[in-house]
C-alpha cells in the first residue's frame, strides 16, 4: 500500500477518535473516563433514550428513533441447520410484518425469491461468511452468484486476517470488488468488519476501507464472532463513514429498545434473528442474530 493512503488512513484514525473522545468529554462528569467517554459510558445513550427521547445529539448524524421499526430490520436466519420449511416462515412473517429484507444464506436466495415476488421485502444474502477468510475472486462469484438467484444486497465479511496484518491494500480491494458485482447489476453491498475481533483503530481503519471502496453500508458483525453490536461500535463507525453511507448493527439485538439505541447511536438498519419478537413485543428466543 502506498505511504500516501496510509497516511490517510492514520489521519482519519486520529481524527475520529480524538472526535469522539472530545464529544465524550464534553458530556461527561465521570473523570474516570479520561476522556474517552465514547469508549466507556455507552450506556449514557441507553439512558438518553430509555426516557422517551427520541433523538440524540450525536454530530449531526443520528437518527430519529422510529415507532415503527419493521422496515429497519433485515429478517436474518444463516443457521446452518435452517430448513426449507423454516425459510418459507422467514418470508410468510417478513411480508406479513414489513421487514426491509430477508438474510438468509445463498443456498436459499432462489427460494426467497420466489416467495417474494411482488413484495416490498429485499432478498439479502451473506458473501465470505461467517470468517471472510476466501480469496476475493470467489467472494465476487458468490457474489454474483445470489444477485442472479434473486438477491438485491449482499453483506460481505472483509479479509479479517489481512486486515490485522496491516494489509489494508488486499482488505480495501477485497471489498471493491464484491462491491463492483453488487453495483453492476444495482444490488447493495454491506461490509461486515466483525468487531468484537478488533481494536478501535482497526474498526475505523476497516470503515473508511469500507467506504473508499465504495461499499453501501458497514455492518458490526456476522452474530457468529465473540460479540455483537454495540451502541460504542456503530457511533465510531458513524463517525467514520459520515452521513451517506448506512450502518447495520447486528448480533445479540434482541428487543425494541435495543434496536432504538442502535438507531439512536446512528444505524439504519438492524439485522435480527429475534425480528418478530422485536416488533411484537414478545419473548425474544436464543439465537446469535
């Protein structure tokens, strides 16, 4: 990689993390955070929305936090045990309730498809999942792959390896490329950056590659790493990628209110294996989604 992105890239870093470290100490009475509230007092936005606000003060980019959160989910069901039967229920309930999209894994995009047809609901597929550890060429065909079977966005998981070895030139092409085969044919691309595995510098490093690639979305997590979502994750990618690309915060979401607190903290969409509870209000089930 040339000396000249990287300097970019070390700017950038800089540069988002003395953000959200300056907006955290404006805010914050708490002098055990030095500082660093973003990275410590996540649970003041959690307590901001938790009394009825629906709007946090978050540089201009967070969002209103909706009463219908339907069409912020991405109905996600990529066990691999899923049955046939159990992908026909993931569709019946996304239609019925109004999901943005279906996520399901390749094998059953076609069927998606099918059961869709003529609904407002998307059909998503995962690329690269769940470690990101393919080559880029066949992460292209698979890509390429499910937008023929009927997909419209694609949530890829980046080079994690490459991208902790300092190889942000293979991770940056890596998501060009699985970008330029969803464009072609006008299906989104979301990049997972699997968060839980990285260092705050390495999450920003992983969003403006995201975002220099020319991705739609950054996305926290595949639900099968050794965390989820947080509120402190999506704001430092918030903070990366600005205001016109999306963030889908996903893993270990599994009620209303947190999916009002990652929209609050600046996600546009949500992916959840507990969508139906979420919007129903019943008991959320296991699941890593």
């Amino acid at each position: 990689m040339s000396s000249t992105t990287d300097a970019l890239i070390e700017a950038v870093t800089r540069e988002v993390l003395a953000a959200l470290n300056a907006r955290g100490a404006a805010d914050c009475a708490d002098p055990s955070c030095e500082g660093a509230c973003a990275a410590h007092c996540s649970d003041k936005v959690r307590g901001v929305v938790s009394t009825g606000a629906e709007r946090i003060s978050y540089s201009g980019d967070g969002a209103e936090v909706p009463r219908d959160l339907a069409r912020f989910i991405d109905h996600t069901l990529l066990r691999p045990d899923a049955t046939a039967d159990d992908i026909d229920k993931l569709c019946e309930e996304a239609g019925r309730l109004g999901f943005a999209a279906v996520c399901v894994n390749p094998t059953w995009v076609r069927r998606c498809a099918q059961r869709l047809r003529g609904s407002t609901v998307r059909v998503a597929s995962v690329v690269g999942f769940p470690f990101g550890a393919g080559t880029t060429e066949v992460k292209a065909m698979e890509a390429r792959r499910a937008i023929r079977d009927g997909a419209r966005e694609i949530d890829m998981v980046i080079n994690i390896g490459a991208l902790r070895s300092g190889d942000h030139e293979l991770v940056r092409r890596d998501i060009e490329k699985v970008a330029d085969a969803c464009h072609e044919a006008g299906a989104l691309c979301k990049v997972i950056i699997e968060a839980a595995l990285l260092s705050d510098e390495e999450k920003v490093v992983a969003s403006h590659l995201a975002r220099l690639a020319k991705a739609d979305f950054v996305k926290t997590s595949t639900g099968y790493g050794p965390g989820g979502a947080t509120v402190h994750d999506v704001l430092l990618m918030r903070e990366t990628v600005g205001p016109k690309l999306g963030v889908k915060a996903a893993g270990g979401i599994r009620s209303a209110e947190d999916v009002r607190e990652m929209i609050a903290a600046g996600a546009t969409r949500i992916g959840a294996s507990a969508s139906v509870q979420i919007v129903t209000g019943g008991k959320p089930g296991e699941g890593r989604y």
